[in-house]
C-alpha cells in the first residue's frame, strides 16, 4: 500500500506563505512515515521561466514553484528576460508561462531571446522535455501569439513537448490548476526517459526530466574512428558569394565521444570517385586488382584510390618514384637541384591524372603505383560548437576549396567531400584532436580578446556559446574578418544578437572588399590600440586563429606595435611584451 504526501488546495484559507509553510510541515511528517508505506517519488531539476509583461505570468510562475518544491522537486525560476536560448538547451525539462503583448508580440525583454532562438543556426533541443502555458486575451487578434509561437519554435528545434501547448484568456485560475495539476502528475510519475526525437518528427507528451545515462567516454581515433550521422549542412555565404563556406553538424549522442571548447575534429574524407574512375581507365585497371591496404593485408585498387591514398596532390617522392619507372625525361630534369623552384610550380596544382595524361603506360604493376601513393591523411577542422550549449553535437566550419588550373576543375579532398558528396544522414569517420593549448581562461571572469577572419571564427563561436552556457561573466571581444558583409558574413545573426544582449562586448569586423582599399582584421587592432591596450591592461586573454601565412604574422606585429606605442615601450621591450604574454599563457594561436 503507498501514500501519497498531501498537500493543501489553492482555495484553502490560508495566505500563501501559510499554506507553503503547512505543505512543507505535511512533507517532512510523510517523508519521516515507515519507507514501506510512502511511495518514492523522484524529485526532478525543472526550469520554471515565465515572460510576463504585466505579472501574472510572473506570479504564476512562483505559485507553480512552490507547488513543486512541497512535491519534491529542485525548481529553478527565471524570468525570459535576459535568459539565454543555450542555458534552455542544457535543462532537462522546463515548463514556460508565456504572456503574449500588444499585437502578438513577446513582452519587454524578451525579444532578444525570442529573436535568438529563431536564429537559423540555433542547435537542436533534443534533450529538452517542456510544456508551454500561453497566457493572453481574446478581445486581441493574435490571441496568445507569442505562447503559440514559442511552443512551435521549440518543437521544430526538437524539444520533446510534455503536453500541447494551453491557452489562457484572462481568467486564468481554472486553466492554470488544470495544467498544473497535468505538470506534477508527468513529473511524479514513473515511466521510462522518453525516446529521442529528430527535429523533424512531432513532438508528443513525453516524461520531462528523465534522460539517457550519460555513456562513458571513449577514446575515437583516426586508426578507429566514430561513424557520426550528419544532422545539418548549410551554406553560410550566400549564393553570390565569390566563397563557399558550409556549416556541417554531426551527431554525437550516446557514443562516448567527448570534446572540449577549442578542440578540433578530425574527418576521414572519400576521394572523388568521378576522379578514381577516370584514374582508372587512365591506367586500364578494372579496380578489382588486390593491392596492399594502408590498415592490414589487402584491398582492391578502387578501394584503395578512393579510401586510403592520396591522388589529387603531388610531392617531390612521387615525381621522383614515376619519373625513375617510366623514364620520363622531362620530370627527370625537374628534379635536378638547380631546378627546386621548376618543380614546386610543376607539382603545386597537379595530381596524379596530370601524371597519367601527361606520362602514359608507366605502370602494369596497380601494387606499384599504391606503393608511391602518400597516405590519404585525415583533415583537421576546428570545432565550433560548445559542448556545454551544443550537446551531442560537433560542428564544423568549411571553406570549400574549387579552382581551375591546367584545363581542369579541382577541390580541396574533404571540403568536397562535404559539399559535393555528403548528404543528411550519412556516416562520416570522425575523432578528435584536442588542442590543450587552446583553451578557455581558466578564470570566468577574465577578459578575452578573439581574432578570427574567415572559418577561423570556428573557435570562437564555440567559446562564446561555451561562456554563455556556463555563466562566466568577462568580457568578451572579436575581431573577424571576410570579404564582403552583404555574402560572407558568417554566423551573422548569432553574432549581432550576442552583442545586441551584451554578451559580445565588442564585435569589430573587416569586410576587405567592401571599401575602396582592403582593410583586414589586424587594420582594426591598430584603430582600436588604446581600448585593445587597455584591456590587455586589465588581464586579457589574446586568441588568433587562421592563416599561418599573413594574418597571423601581422597580428604579432601588430600586437608588438600597439605595446610600443600604447605602452611607451622601446621595440625591444615591446617585444618582450608579447613574449611575455605567451609565458603567462595569455597569448594562443591555432594557425594553419
């Protein structure tokens, strides 16, 4: 026999500090009761946030606290103003009480959160149970609008709806004990976690706050990856774009695989199997031929040309190895001392087809040519996610890589592979590469200045979610850098919203072909030398990701400058300065 721990009715007569005080006296007599005769109930964490432009949802939203904390639960209230979208994806369940304001608007402050929300690259909810209590008034056309829209919002971001959403008039008593009543009854209960829903399937009552076990970690590599399903592609250049670059998510739920803000991730592309076609008939192979596989005994040839070697790039090793086969004279000639800078020009836009056009019938032997073959090695590609904001996801950022040269089209092997040869729900091999060096301040509160153009945002986009979600409040400033505002502002929308709600302090950016002369990112560093000084002053962190080459460099420079110049330091101090700030590990660079 069980028994339930009872609890006074609304319409007691009692104030409501009286009857919270009596419903916690009832609870603590019952929790002490002989263990055979009460039943266990589970005591759920569940967000109760309310977006009130009068105060009644406010008000609601306490009187539904204290309900579930004389029933057990760990409730967290917060108004929608100022909350964040990212801290509503780490919950495991929430009940919402939404006001609708003016013509079908959300109330004051709550925009921001709304706009944020809707944003086109906002991560999926999958982990999220909720039920929304829209609060309105007939006499209005848009009668609980805003409740209406932010329950569908959340289902189609995947969110596992505990109930339809209800709608209220302005008297509300009846409505909200019967949806109240519904909310503790799903939370009391004992049924199973609910299943994981994909953003496209409806979204039905499910239990709230239970979730899956999280899965113990394990250690994925490029020798035994992860087969992650992807969930998301989207171009963030638009079409008009003179660039391509994609957005690429994978799912990573329940299989052990952990990251942390600032990690890259490894992917295992495919060649392009219209050029391991053409390779083959090149060398009058059917592609069956058994050759030595890279991982252990044998593969057929075609397997290995499209998974295993690398065929779009030539190196010195390859030339040297054909030329010596077939006796090719002119390579021959390349590859005398007195002839480096010939050679680097020969083999910087050419692959192994240009081999086999330009220098036919070298190879009877498919054993032979694999051997000559590089690896096909895995491209690394910084994660732009937050684990913290993004679970059981990894995203990527990927500049796709296509230029013409000696009368044919050509691509970078994996960013093709994504553009070209990857759809929804393919598998792709993945691990990850941690980058211990590139981190997160270990202080919450210490400032960080961010230089990213280009995917070198990557980064930090995951560390400003990641930041976001776990609460730290520093200062956080970026520098980013592209071609043109109007098509190649990447990540825009979750950008201008971080600043808009303050937490992007700063948001410089360079749009190089928007101006008469190119402005880069480390042109803004020097227009913004007393703030960047000042802040540096104040403990700041410095992070730079990108280009190897330029940027980066220009960046140290400009970094020595603005300590010459700000600090009144010779520029042999100044130098000192920047050298000093890597000591202190205030100063990291993820350049390629």
């Amino acid at each position: 026999m069980t028994t339930a721990i009872p609890c006074l009715p609304e319409n007691a007569p009692f104030t409501p500090e009286q009857r919270a005080w009596l419903n916690g006296l009832l609870a603590g007599m019952f929790s002490n009761a002989p263990q055979a005769a009460v039943e266990a109930k589970p005591s759920r964490r569940v967000a109760v946030l309310y977006a009130s432009q009068s105060g009644t949802g406010e008000g609601l939203a306490r009187k539904l606290v204290k309900e579930l904390k004389a029933q057990g639960h760990t409730p967290a209230l917060s108004t929608l103003a100022g909350y964040s979208p990212a801290a509503l994806a780490a919950e495991s369940c929430a009940l919402i009480l939404a006001s609708t304001y003016g013509e079908g608007e959300a109330p004051d402050g709550v925009e921001p959160f709304y706009e944020q929300l809707c944003s086109e690259h906002f991560p999926y909810m999958e982990k999220l149970s909720y039920a929304v209590l829209a609060l309105g008034d007939k006499h209005y056309e848009q009668f609980c609008k805003f409740g209406r829209d932010l329950d569908a919002r959340l289902a189609a971001l995947g969110a596992n709806r505990l109930a339809d959403c209800v709608m209220c008039d302005v008297d509300v008593d009846e409505p909200f004990a019967q949806w109240k009543a519904a909310m503790i009854a799903r939370l009391n209960d004992h049924s199973p976690p609910p299943s994981r829903k994909a953003a496209s399937v409806p979204a039905h009552a499910t239990d709230a706050a239970a979730s899956s076990e999280t899965p113990p970690a394990k250690a994925f590599t490029r020798d035994d990856p992860l087969l992650a399903s992807v969930i998301d592609k989207r171009l963030l250049t638009l079409a008009q774009s003179t660039k391509s670059t994609l957005h690429v998510a994978f799912s990573i739920e329940g299989t052990g695989l952990r990251y942390e803000a600032g990690d890259a991730c490894g992917v295992i592309p495919t060649n392009d199997l219209n050029l391991v076609a053409e390779i083959l008939q090149k060398l009058r192979f059917n592609g069956n031929e058994r050759v030595t596989s890279v991982k252990a005994g044998t593969t057929t040839l075609y397997d290995a040309l499209a998974h295993e070697r690398q065929i779009t790039r030539l190196n010195r090793k390859m030339v040297q190895g054909y030329a010596a086969r077939g006796s090719c004279a002119p390579l021959l000639g390349l590859l005398q001392a007195e002839h480096q800078a010939s050679l680097d020009a020969y083999i910087y836009d050419r692959g192994l087809i240009d081999l086999l056009i330009e220098y036919p019938g070298v190879f009877d032997d498919p054993n032979e040519l694999v051997a000559l073959l590089p690896k096909l090695t895995p491209r690394l590609y910084s994660i732009s996610s937050s684990p913290a904001a993004h679970a059981g996801q990894i995203h990527a950022t990927v500049a796709v890589v296509r230029f013409t040269s000696h009368n044919r089209d050509r691509g970078g092997v994996c960013s093709t592979f994504f553009a070209d040869r990857t759809s929804l729900a393919d598998r792709l091999p993945i691990y990850i590469q941690p980058n211990k060096k590139f981190k997160l301040p270990a202080n919450p509160d210490a400032p960080m200045i961010m230089i990213g153009p280009g995917t070198g945002i990557a980064p930090f986009r995951g560390f400003l979610h990641e930041r976001r979600a776990l609460g730290h409040k520093g200062k956080n400033w970026l520098f980013f850098g592209e071609r043109s505002s109007a098509t190649d502002y990447l990540y825009r929308e979750e950008l201008e919203s971080m600043q808009a709600d303050g937490h992007l302090t700063r948001l410089d950016t360079a749009f190089s072909r928007d101006n008469s002369h190119k402005v880069y990112v480390q042109d803004r560093m020097m227009e913004q030398a007393p703030q960047l000084w000042s802040w540096l002053q104040d403990g700041a962190y410095v992070y730079v990701c990108g280009d190897a080459s330029r940027m980066a460099k220009d960046v140290n420079r400009f970094l020595s400058r603005i300590a010459e110049e700000q600090g009144t330091m010779s520029p042999e101090a100044a130098e000192e300065y920047v050298g000093a700030l890597k000591d202190q590990h205030r100063y990291h660079r993820d350049v390629y």
